[in-house]
C-alpha cells in the first residue's frame, strides 16, 4: 500500500513539473515576441520609476508635482518605442528642460511686460502660453530636440506656485518668488528626466538589445547536436548539424546509429547455422553487421562514447545472442567514427558516437538517445512516404517533429555541406522565426540571411516591414557573433510559390514545421513544408521544444 501510495506521489510530482517546465517554455516563448517584451517592460518599469520620483518628490519640497504628467508620458514613449527616433535619452532630457526653459522665458518676458497684475495660483497668461509654445517650437526645431512632451513642460511652469516663506517665516526653495518656482521647475525636470533617462539607457543596452542571448531559446542551447544515421546523404546531414553545433563554444555532434533487432536475430541466426569457426559465415555476418549499421560512406570523426556503444542492447538471448549484440555495437561504432573524425577535422567540434538497439522506424529511440546524451537539438535527415517527397514527410519525420525536443528535419538535394545563402521564410515574429533565423545565421557563417514575409490575409505592408525588422534587430545588432549580411523583403504572392521560384539563388531555405497547429487547421490548410516540394536547394524544417 505504501509503495502504491508513494509511486503515485512521485506521478503526481512528475506531472506538476512537466507543467512547470511547459509553463515555462510558453512564458518565455511569449516574451520572445518583441512587442510583448516591450509592453511588459512598459508595465513594469514605468510605474517603478515615477514611484521612486515621486517619493524623490515629497522628500524635496522644492520638486514640483507638476512634473509627473510629462515625465510621465515621455517615459511611457520611451520604454514603448525603444528603437524608434523619438526613443532617444538626448532628445527626452533636452527637449523637456528645454521646454521648461522656454516656459520660464515666457513667464519672465510676459510677466515684466504683459502682466497688469500677478496671475493667481494655477492661473496663466495666455499671451505668456502662446509665447512659450513658439519658443519651445522653434527651439526644440533648431536644436534638434523636438518631443512633444516639451510642450507640456512649457506649459507647466507657468503654474508654478510661488515660492516663499510658509508659516514660521522660514524661505521656501532656494530662489523664493514666481522666479524662483519657475527655476525650480526647470531643475526638477532635468533632475527627473536624467534619473528617468539613465534607468531606460540601462534597460536597453543590458537587457533589449541583448534579449537575443538572454530570452532567446536557441542562441543560448541547441549546442548539443544529436544526428541519426540514415537516410540517403547522411553525410551532409551530419556537418550541417555539427556547422549549428560549432557556432557554440560547448557544442557538440553525437552521431547516433540504431542496430535494428531483427538485424540482430539474422546475425545470430546466421552463426548458430554456419557456426563460429566458419569463416566464410563470419565474412558474411561481418556484409550483414554492416548493412545494418547503416552501410553509408561515412563523411566525419570522433571520439566514441564507451557508454553509448552498448546503450539499448539487452542479451535477451543467451550468452550468444549477448556476444553478437556486442560484436554488432562495436562494429557499428567503428564504422561511425569514420564520420566522427572529418566532422571533427573539418569544424573543429568534438563528436561522439553512441550505438543502440531497436526500431530505427521509432522516432521514441531517438529522442530516449537525445535525452540520454543531454541533446538539445535533434538534426535529422528528411524522409518521405512512399519515397516521393509530394507525399508528404513520413510518420517518423512528423512524430520527430511533435516529439518535445527542438528539431531540424534536413532534406538534401545535392549532398551539399557548405551553405552560403539562406531563406527565411516567417509568418510573424515568435520562438520558431527566432530559432529559424539563428540556425540560418550559424549555417551561412559570413554569408547573407534573407528572411521575407509573404502578404496573403494581411495585407499591411508597413506592418510587415516593421515586424521584420524587430525579428531582425537583435542578430543585426550583434556584431560579436554573428557575422553574416542581413535582407529582408515584403512580397505579394504566396510563401510556396516564392520559395519555388527563388530557391535557386539560395543554397537552403528554413521552414517552420507548424506544430503549433490545429489538427483541423492543417487539413483545411497544409503546412508550408508539406506544400514545398521539388526545389533546387537544401530544405530544413525547424520545430521548437513544445510539450
């Protein structure tokens, strides 16, 4: 009863992690979006700042409340346009103090020419407002600090209360008078809109700009390569996983082989039949052994895993079937460390070869390996039903994709292993676009990325531009490890009529693999890869981590 008991406290626990984690992976999938970082951080930020001035404010009795709206807004237009013109800390400290300045000049000029009597509290001249906002306008023009918060400011300090003495006779402020309010403003204002400025300065070079390494899934993992032999160029499947894995300091290329069991069975059948010692039997078994180890030309080196080489081979029929199982997995080894020795001379990544025993059709083996490896990223050659790629990708290929880890279906034409040109072709700004663009940048090293969005429903055209380039900011920016040019293009026809008739300028384009949709949705509409068919370029289908 208690162990009943405890095994399903351990269920139960495990399930409340896997919510976790999935949590997790959606939270941060959600703030990999641009604007909802931006917005969050508006949220989150704005408010803490004027609590702290504010606070600043009561402590000071020489700072104004009458600040707080502009300062407000200006900070508000800061944190919600980070990129834009207007988002400058030069042009928010300048434009407001100088708007200020502006509304103290009006106060001064107006009040020794204008004013017939002094104008109660809260109370302005309208000669004095006029002349304040052509002031701060032409100022503003000719300096080059136009905000549209400078106005206010302007505006503002010609409601400055006073300053004077209060009711023990003491001075209020240090200049007492309209003047002395007036400057008080001014001093407040560029005091608030510095403390504002340096906190939005800090945000945004520490954390927006460098949101790529900090959020982004990809560029921080996806290091650890896992890529099964099989398919008809294994060998370029293997370099563009350990090109992705070699982007990285830490990464890595295990290069995995699954030993089917039934090739197991004729191996040991074929022994039990023809016995140990015959030789020709064991030259046969030896064709055999090899055949089921993938047969490939091996096309890289590595260091094999002592531990992976035996993984998943149970001796389940005696002391000879455990010998052949053996034999198998340590052939098989051999025969993949050939790939893992120009893989390794070629990119300089290490690599590792790991061997086990089961259904090379189940894509469970794969991701048990991937796990059991610590992969974080699966590059698997492209397979299709029935052998023609208008068929669709095989079940294999499609349960790889849907199988929780981040993966990278790769469909060679040529047997090309050196990619110069990549297409990018998004819907909209998310995890997989960004996990998209950072395996085409890591591909082409300093070649061109060109990432296009195709109009079809939406037909905003500004829109898209501006999508883009928040999709492309973060890897443009960075000019520590990326070195590759950048394109981007709007078109208006559809993703695969463009992709078929530009594929030819390009060595391989990245699709995602859409396993964010409905069922119903990709029967009413396929997936942009399954609609991708015959192309004269590499095609990689990209899924990301989804539990």
């Amino acid at each position: 009863m208690l162990e009943g008991l405890r095994s399903r406290v351990r269920a139960i626990g495990s399930r409340l992690r896997r919510i976790e984690r999935r949590e997790r992976r959606e939270l941060r999938a959600w703030l990999e979006n641009t604007r909802n970082l931006i917005r969050l951080s508006a949220l989150l930020f704005v408010p803490a700042l004027l609590g702290f001035v504010t606070a600043l404010s009561n402590a000071v009795p020489a700072l104004p409340f009458l600040l707080f709206p502009p300062l407000a807004s200006g900070a508000y237009t800061l944190f919600s346009e980070p990129e834009s013109e207007y988002a400058s800390p030069r042009r928010f400290v300048g434009g407001l103090t100088l708007g200020a300045v502006c509304g103290w000049i009006a106060l001064e000029v107006v009040g020794r020419y204008g004013y017939g009597s002094s104008p109660g509290t809260f109370e302005a001249h309208a000669g004095a407002a006029a002349f304040a906002i052509f002031l701060t306008g032409s100022f503003t023009w000719l300096l080059d600090l136009e905000e549209a918060q400078s106005f206010s400011t302007a505006l503002l300090v010609l409601l400055t209360e006073p300053l004077g003495t209060n009711a023990d006779g003491a001075v209020i402020g240090v200049f007492p008078g309209r003047t002395g309010a007036a400057i008080a403003y001014v001093f407040s204002v560029f005091v608030a809109t510095s403390l504002v400025a340096a906190a939005f300065v800090g945000w945004r070079r520490w954390f927006f700009q460098r949101r790529a390494h900090l959020l982004y899934a990809s560029t921080t993992a996806d290091d650890a390569v896992l890529v099964p032999i099989r398919g008809n160029h294994p060998d370029a499947t293997a370099m563009l996983g350990a090109r992705l894995a070699a982007a990285h300091d830490a990464g890595k290329v295990v290069l995995l082989e699954v030993v089917d069991r039934e090739s197991v069975d004729d191996v040991s059948d074929s022994q039990s039949s023809n016995g140990p010692d015959d030789t020709g039997s064991e030259e046969e078994a030896d064709d055999r052994e090899k055949q089921s180890a993938g047969g490939h030309r091996t096309h890289s080196s590595a260091r094999s895993n002592p531990d992976a080489d035996q993984g998943g081979a149970t001796p389940d029929g005696g002391d000879g079937r455990a010998r052949v199982e053996t034999r198998v997995g340590t052939e098989t080894a051999e025969l993949l460390e050939e790939y893992a020795r120009e893989i390794e001379a070629e990119t300089n990544v290490p690599c590792q070869v790991a061997v086990v025993a089961g259904n090379e059709d189940d894509p469970t083996t794969v991701l048990a390996a991937a796990r059991k490896t610590e992969c974080d990223l699966i590059v698997a050659p492209y397979e299709s039903r029935e052998g023609h790629d208008r068929e669709g990708p095989s079940g294999f290929v499609r349960d790889l994709l849907h199988g929780g880890l981040d993966v990278l279906v790769h469909r060679s034409r040529k047997g090309r292993d050196d990619w110069q040109r990549a297409l990018v072709p998004v819907r909209r700004e998310s995890d997989i676009s960004h996990a998209m663009v950072d395996f085409a940048t890591r591909l082409v090293g300093d070649g061109t990325v060109s990432v296009c969005h195709c109009l079809t429903r939406d037909r905003n055209r500004r829109r898209a531009e501006r999508m883009l380039t928040r999709l492309l900011e973060p890897f443009d920016g960075n000019a520590d490890s990326v070195d590759c040019d950048f394109e981007s293009r709007v078109v208006d026809d559809t993703p695969e009529a463009f992709v078929a008739d530009r594929a030819t300028q390009y060595d391989i384009v990245l699709v995602g693999a859409s396993t964010d949709r409905s069922t119903v949705s990709r029967i009413v509409s396929a997936p942009t890869a399954e609609r991708i068919t015959e192309l004269d370029s590499d095609l990689a289908i990209v899924a990301t981590a989804r539990e």
